[in-house]
C-alpha cells in the first residue's frame, strides 16, 4: 500500500469531549461491509483509501459480519497485511452486548461475558490492544458497577485503552459514566443511532447530557440505512439494503409520504450544491458531533462522503425548511 504523505490535512479532527482523544470529522464504520460474503480486496481498497485521507478511525464489534466475528477477522487481515507498521497512526474500536456465543455468557453485560469478548476480539483483530472498547447495549438484568467493573478492569490490564456506551439510555448512561470515573476510567464516546430522520438522540436529551459530562459522540447510521440518499427515489432496486436485508430496512417503510419527503429534502441539497446524502453527513457535522460513523460499501461512496465537509454550513432558513419537511404531522 502506497501512503499518502498530506493525509493528516485531507479531514479535520475533533476531541473527544474533554479527553485528549481526537476523531476525524469521518469514521470508518466495519458493521455490514466486512463480512464474508463481501470482497476482500474491496475492503483493502476502501481501509487504504481511508488512511490515505486521514480517516485513522475503524469501528467494530464483535457481532459485525456476517457471520459474526468476521468483520474483526477481515479487518485484523488488512491490517497485518497493510498497516502494521502504522498502528501507532489508528484509531480501533470494537464492542461487546449482542448475541455473541451460545450459553448464558454470550450476551448482554456480565463481566464474565464481557472480558472474554474482549480477548476474542484482540485474537480476531490480531492486536494486544484496542483503542476503544464499548459496551454494546445497556443491560437492565445486570448491576451497572458489575459492568462497568469490567470495562475498568480491561483498561487497567491495558487490553483497551479508553472506553465507550453505545445506544445507553439517558439515566444509565450517566449512572455508567459516574461509575467509571470512579475508577479511574473516564468514557470518552457515546455511540448512537442520529440522522435527519431519526432524532431521538437529540430530542431525548442524551446529546446534551453527553455534552453536560464531556464525553464526545460519535453517530451511526446518518443516511438513515440508505433512505437519505438517491436510491429510493424511483423506487426499490434489486440490489438494495431494504430489497437483500428487510431486518433493518423494510419496504413498507417506503411510504408516499416519505418519498415525498425525500424529494424536498433532495432539493434544498441540489440549491446547496450537493447531492442528498452529503447534506444528510453535512447536518450531523453542523450539529457538533465528534464523528460521524459512515457505512460505505466502496471507495466511490467514501470519496462522495468526505465531499461532504466541503460544505458544511446551514443558513437559518434552510433549517426551518429542513424541519418542516419532516415534521409528522
């Protein structure tokens, strides 16, 4: 792999709250582009394409594929591989909180299920560390100081370096954090679900709350599994998310109402000079988010993202508009 020389003045980087942690404005996202049944070149491809733009942050979880595990596996190849000699430069993450193994200690957030996903992971990565390791989900059947106890305890070994929540609710989220502060390990990152469309991490006040605690966030799914982009705008293609996968992306979704949504928004994007999904990616940088968690499947699809921050700036008024198009009334 040729490494580009100018990539750290490609993309723009911003702290972690109040950690010396910093993101690309951009992050690589591994969860359903990694798998076994993707090419393995293409993903050379698009990790060497992101190094070479400053894009040194990959996310993972143990349960990314498909089959599970697969996404650590194929991205611990690329990176033996590619960028061994620049782990130092990387950002990884990797998760635990979904279904992982058979048994009662292969799910949710158990200390005992907890510290062996991390080891599994750092053999599937082929790393002795991970950078940021999240718990996946918040788990109500079991104690937060049990879980976070864990958390702690693979940052005091120096399995992990920092640790993230994912998709916490509020009252635990801050529970978690005040917990893991109380040993020595303060959260850097809250990972969750945010887009044009889906705005609960704002209105439920989880985005300010993270704010209030100076931790920074990073936010997954901002094109809405594809919605916000072009896609769907004559209808459903064969070779789409929401026609291969409907468990994430179902084609009732596809409403009259929503494809006319769609169409408005896409003309205010086309007035701005660009096309649905970089607006959708230029909203979530204006609301001051670390990172946004891209998906990309290809290279073309990165290199169209990161074009992105080229213009990242909303006047009042189109605000306004972008609000009343999606109002549920």
């Amino acid at each position: 792999m040729q490494v580009s020389s100018d990539r750290y003045t490609k993309i723009s980087y911003n702290r972690a709250g109040n950690s010396g942690v910093q993101l690309p404005l951009i992050s690589m996202g591994c969860w359903h582009n990694f798998g076994t049944n993707e090419s393995f070149k293409n993903m050379r491809e698009m990790v060497a394409f992101c190094f070479n733009h400053g894009i040194v942050h990959f996310d993972l979880a143990n349960n990314y594929g498909p089959p599970v595990g697969a996404a650590e596996i194929n991205f611990g190849k690329v990176m033996q591989m590619d960028l061994k000699s620049y782990r130092d430069e990387l950002l990884i993450s990797t998760k635990a909180g979904y279904p992982m193994w058979e048994g009662p200690f292969g799910n949710w957030g158990s200390k005992k299920y907890i510290i062996a996903s991390c080891d599994q992971s750092l053999l599937r990565l082929g790393l002795s560390y991970v950078d940021i390791f999240y718990h996946h989900r918040y788990d109500p059947e079991t104690s937060l100081e049990e879980t976070t106890s864990a958390l702690a305890q693979l940052v005091h070994q120096g399995k992990a370096l920092y640790v993230g929540l994912s998709n916490y609710p509020k009252e635990p989220l801050e529970q978690a954090v005040k917990l893991l502060r109380n040993q020595n390990v303060p959260v850097v990152l809250g990972q969750y679900r945010y887009n044009m469309m889906q705005t609960e991490f704002e209105t439920g006040g989880v985005k300010n709350l993270l704010e209030e605690l100076g931790v920074g966030s990073i936010v997954f799914s901002p094109l809405a599994q594809g919605l916000l982009t072009d896609r769907y705008f004559n209808g459903i293609p064969e070779d789409s998310r929401m026609k291969k996968d409907g468990r994430f992306l179902s084609e009732d979704r596809l409403t009259p109402k929503l494809k006319e949504q769609l169409f408005q928004l896409n003309k205010i994007a086309e007035k701005r000079g660009q096309n649905l999904a970089q607006m959708a990616i230029a909203w979530l940088v204006h609301k001051k988010v670390t990172s946004v968690l891209i998906g990309a499947s290809k290279v073309e699809q990165i290199e169209d993202n990161l074009d992105a921050l080229n213009h990242t700036q909303f006047t009042k008024d189109e605000l306004r508009i972008i609000s009343d198009i999606l109002k549920n009334d």
